[in-house]
C-alpha cells in the first residue's frame, strides 16, 4: 500500500476547491443550469472543508479538524 501523505491530499483538495470556483458555466439552461449550480456549490463547500482542515493521527486514526468558521 502506498504511504499517505497528508498535506497532499490535503492541497489535492485545496486545488480541487479553487477549480470548482473557476469553473466556467457551460452552456445549459433552465433546470440543467440551476443543477449545475447547486452541485458546483456543494463541491466547493466539500473540497474546501477538507482542504482547510488541519490533521493529527490519535489513537492510529487520521483526524481532520474543521475550522467551522472564518
């Protein structure tokens, strides 16, 4: 199994947050455009929780704390 490296993933999802942010609207409308909305928001929020978070390992677990405000 490869080694976890935290801040990676971590970045990967830092990364992953500022694309869904720059992502550009494609050319839908109606419904389909307001999905695509909603579904980008809800990316962005997820990848940019993890993204913020700063991690320990306790107990031989990987734990992420989740700054819930600023």
């Amino acid at each position: 199994m490869a080694e976890l490296d935290v801040d990676a993933l971590i970045a990967r999802f830092k990364d992953r947050a500022d694309a869904v942010k720059d992502r550009p609207l494609p050319p839908v409308a109606g419904e389909e455009r307001r999905k695509f909305i909603a579904q980008a928001e809800t990316d962005y929020m997820d990848y940019s929780l993890i993204g913020n978070a700063k991690w320990a390992v306790e107990d031989e677990h990987l734990v992420l704390r989740i700054p819930l405000s600023g």
